[in-house]
C-alpha cells in the first residue's frame, strides 16, 4: 500500500478524481482506500474506526 500512497503523491490530481469516485484503487479495499483519501485531506483521526 506504501506504494500506492507515494504514486498518489506524485500524481494529485487522481486523488481529486478518487475523492469524486471517477477513480478507484484495484487492489485496495473500500475501508483502505477510505484511510488514504482521509490521509490526503488531512482529516485523520485517530479515533476513527478505520485505525482501529
């Protein structure tokens, strides 16, 4: 997964484009690829039920 948050990194519009659902993560759960989009928008809590 290390790998899909540094291609993210390198590419930000593709995460515009999965936070509109025009895109999607093979390979990646949806509880996952909630955790990355969360990541990206700097809206983590800890608290979540996604990190625990």
């Amino acid at each position: 997964m290390i790998n899909v948050i540094q291609y993210l990194e390198k590419n930000p519009s593709l995460v515009a484009l999965l936070k509109e659902q025009r895109a999607s993560l093979i390979g990646i759960s949806s509880i996952e690829q909630m955790a990355i989009l969360e990541a990206f928008i700097d809206e983590m809590n800890i608290e979540s039920e996604i990190w625990n």
